[in-house]
C-alpha cells in the first residue's frame, strides 16, 4: 500500500547530536525555501535562519573531546 496523506510534518530540532531525522527536516527546510523565496522572500528566509538556528543548536550538543 503506499502512503498517503494531506501533510508531512518536519522536527529539525535535534534530540542529540548528528540526529538524522532533525538534519534531514533542516535539509527539507531549506530545500522548500529556496523554491519558494520567489513566491514569498520573508517565508523562505525565516525557514532558512530556523534551520541554520537549529544546525547550530545540533552542533552545540556535539562531545567535547577528553583531552586523554
């Protein structure tokens, strides 16, 4: 059976570092707002500084390296 349906919901928060499914909603995010900054800019930048507020968000919660 394929899947169907009206909306398709995107979480790019991430709940730990390198999560896939946030960096795939950021990619997601970005791909949109580039198709649609000519219909309207505002939207596709506000989308754009959400995903790159989250990117920075995700890198934060990156492992310090131990310094042995």
């Amino acid at each position: 059976m394929a899947l169907e349906m009206k909306y398709f919901i995107l979480k790019p928060h991430s709940k730990f570092h390198g999560d896939p499914f946030a960096a795939a909603s950021r990619k997601a995010m970005r791909v949109y707002a580039d198709m649609i900054k000519h219909i309207d800019e505002n939207l596709g930048k506000e989308l754009e500084l959400w995903a790159n507020r989250e990117t920075k968000n995700d890198i934060m919660m990156m492992p310090e390296e131990s310094n042995g």
